[in-house]
C-alpha cells in the first residue's frame, strides 16, 4: 500500500505553481471460475493496474490517465493531464478538495486469506456448488451456470491540496443458475453468496436460493388485473434503492435529472421511512475509509422521518450549491473523474420478518423477480413499471405463482404508499441493502 502512496507522493510534488494536481492510482486482481455439467467451463484470472492524473489550473481541468504504473508512463500522464487542461473549458466551481479535519472510521475490508487461497479449491467450490444445487429437490433438471468469483483491489489518492489516503478490499462471491421443471415447463432460479473471505461464503443460502426461486414459479400463470399491496423481496427491495440513489445525487439535481430536485425540506416519503447513505457501515459492499476525492467517509442522512433533508456531494457539486461535499465523491477507478454518489444506501428496518409482514398484509403479490427495470422505470420522471414474477399472498401466506405481469406505479406515490418496512436487512453486491418492503395501492396488470 505505501508503494502506491509513494507514487502518488512523488508526482504531487511536481505541481507548479498555481497548479492543483491529484493523482489517483489502483490496482487489483480477479479470479473467476465457471463450471457446467461436472466440468471446467472456463478459469480466468486477471491484474489490473494504473494511474489517473487531474491538474487543474486557471480554472480549467485537464485528466489523463494509464494502464501501467511505471514511472516514464506516469510521468507521461502527468505531462498529458497539464497539456489537456490548456484545452479545458473555464469553469469556476472547478478545484481540489482540501482535508476537513474528519477522521477515518477503521474498517477491516481485506482479508489475506483471499489471495492464498488456491486455484483448485476455487475449482471444488463452484463444482460442489453445482452437485448441491441439482440434488436439492427432484424438480431441478439442471444448473444453467455454477461459478466462483474473488477479487483483491487497493488504492491511493494523493493531491497538492494535502490529501493522503489509500484503502485495501477484498471479496469472493459463488453464484448458481438452477432450472426447474414439471412437464414441458421450466422455470429458472438463482442464489449466490458474498463475503470478504472464502471461508464466509455460505453454501447452503445459495442452493437453497436457487433451488426454491425455480421450483416455487412452476405452474405460473398470468394473474387477474387489479390493484394490491405487493411485498418487494430484498434484492428487489435494493433495485429499488438503486433508483432513488441517481436522484439524490447533486450532480443529478444540478443538471435537472433528479426527482428530488427543489424538494429539500419536503415530505416525500411516509413519516416512518429514513433513509442514509453510510459507506462506514462494515457490512456495506460499498464501505470504504476514504470516498473518491481523498475525505473520511461518513453516515449521511437523507431522508428523515419521510423528510428529503439533502443529496450527495463531491467537492465540485459543493462549491455549485454552496455546502461544503460530504464525501460522498465517487469514481470509476482510476479512468474516470470523481462524480457524486451513493455507496451504501439503506433504510432503518423495522422489526418484522417477510413471514410476518405477509400475514399483515393478508392479500397481496409478493415480488421476487422484476424485468426492464432500467426500461421501465424513470428515475427523472418517477415513473414506474416493470415486469414481474412471484407469489400471490393469500389469507397471509404464500399462493399460486404468477408470470407475465406487471405492476405500475410511480417512484414518488411508492415512497408515500410504503406500509411497512421488513426487518430483514440483507447486504447484497452494489450500493443499497435489501429488505422487504411492503407497498400499498400499486397496479398489477396481467390477464
């Protein structure tokens, strides 16, 4: 980690006077196997290396970067970030952040065990993870794709400004594909399991995922239009999320691209519904020490007590809004500049499990796949409709399946139609946690 501060260190100290100069640097290494029918499909194992260089001067950026931390290619991106900044448009909001005075939570996100773990034990994983998922229950015809997935990443930031941080993960993922069947029916299902280490990965959740997620949507059929409440399954619940977190970022209200916008301080969700970001959560897959400019992450509030109370910033969002960024910068490593965004979204859970929500709701659907989610649903607009697949909820408890249908709302009416928060806080792959959501008067349209 410090060869990469070091790095860093030495091209800031090349900044000229009058110059702000950030240099962000990462590198990482993938790993993934993919097993079909008992046998290798295919093993692949990757590096990944390099620098990103900003130089802002005058008001004008100029960013360059590369696939290689050797010293002549940094010093060359060096010497092309200055050149294209001759070439940037003046634009006043435009600079580097400066320290806050914030101190870093200590989060542990790597584990050593990750790289020492052998290539054949990757192997046996996702294989036993194949035969497990077949022999789960009769109906499984087979297993569409079986595999195993692990990555180690770190990185460093440093800039003119005085900024100096750098961060290390780790994570390991198996994921499965089962087919079920009755007849000339078949339906598919998936499970998978996340963790820092292999040894945390859960085995028995991801066969029973993918085996009850295909055989309990046999037999489907169109259900009846009407409108009900339909209970949103974890990682639907953490979709859904993921669409709000594009509105509640500054750079989407600056540009007119947010729902939220012109809403601070507006009831926009019901009372009981609070929603943060916090990447210092450790459970988060999204947690880091640092955010994308170099600044202590921290918890931000968001909305509270059903009240929008701001958005996500990054330093240039700020200075447009005139508050101070609440590191909520984030980037897509080292080939991009840091934009503003959500890292770890979740809601304050209640107290109650899925079974005990449905009994509350007694008749309703209950939500476990979605369709055209990024086509159906306008995170600008709020509207919303997707297609959907699941269990209708009948006298309490799960009923017949249902296929080709959708439901329709609009992202605003759910967030004042949201009945009950589950209290089964799952952390999933991505920026949001999962947990049920219960959400009245939606529209479900089928036969």
């Amino acid at each position: 980690m410090s060869e990469l501060l070091d790095i860093a260190d030495r091209v800031v100290a090349q900044a000229r006077p009058g110059e702000q100069v950030e240099v962000f640097l990462g590198r990482g290494h993938h790993t993934e196997v993919k097993v079909f029918d008992g046998a290798v499909e295919s093993l692949s194992s990757a590096d990944t290396q390099g620098v990103g260089v900003r130089v802002i001067v005058g008001h004008r950026q100029g960013f360059a970067y590369a696939a290689s931390l050797e010293e002549a290619v940094v010093a060359e991106t060096l010497a092309e970030a200055r050149d294209n900044a001759g070439f940037g448009t003046v634009d006043e909001y435009l600079g580097l952040v400066a320290p806050d005075g914030v101190e870093p939570v200590d989060l542990d996100l790597y584990r050593p065990g990750v790289a020492a773990f052998p290539a054949d034990r990757k192997v046996e994983l996702a294989l036993e993870l194949e035969r497990a998922v077949k022999a789960a229950d009769a109906r499984i015809r087979g297993v569409e794709a079986a595999e195993y997935g692990d990555s180690t990443s770190e990185s460093a930031i440093a800039s003119s400004e005085g900024v100096r941080a750098s961060t290390r993960r780790s994570s390991c993922s198996i994921y499965a594909s089962a087919m079920a069947g009755e007849g000339t029916e078949t339906m598919t299902g998936t499970g998978y399991s996340v963790a820092r280490s292999p040894e945390d990965l859960d085995m028995a959740k991801a066969v029973k995922d993918a085996s009850e997620k295909s055989t309990r949507l046999l037999g489907a059929r169109k259900p009846a239009s009407r409108r009900l409440t339909v209970l949103l399954d974890p990682p639907i619940a953490a979709s859904f999320l993921g669409l709000l977190s594009s509105g509640l970022s500054a750079s989407s209200v600056i540009k007119g691209r947010s729902l939220f916008a012109g809403r601070e301080g507006e009831q926009v969700a019901v009372p009981f519904l609070t929603l943060v970001d916090d990447p210092t959560e450790p459970q988060a897959w999204g947690s880091s020490r640092y955010d994308a400019e170099g600044l202590a992450s921290r918890r931000n509030v968001l909305i509270a007590d059903g009240v929008l109370r701001g958005f996500l910033h990054n330093s240039y969002t700020g200075r447009r809004c005139g508050v101070p960024s609440n590191a909520a910068a984030v980037r897509g490593g080292y080939r991009s500049t840091p934009g503003a965004g959500s890292r770890a979204l979740r809601l304050t859970p209640g107290d109650r499990s899925q079974e005990q929500l449905m009994a509350d709701v007694g008749e309703g659907l209950l939500v476990q796949s979605v369709t055209g989610l990024h086509s159906g649903a306008n995170p600008i607009s709020g509207d919303f409709s997707v297609g959907v697949e699941g269990l209708l909820v009948r006298d309490g408890a799960p009923a017949e399946p249902v296929r080709e249908a959708t439901i329709a709302s609009t992202l605003q009416r759910m967030l004042l139609d949201l009945v009950a928060v589950g209290g089964d806080v799952e952390w999933l792959p991505g920026g949001a946690a999962g947990l049920t959501l219960v959400i009245g008067d939606v529209q479900l349209s089928g036969s």
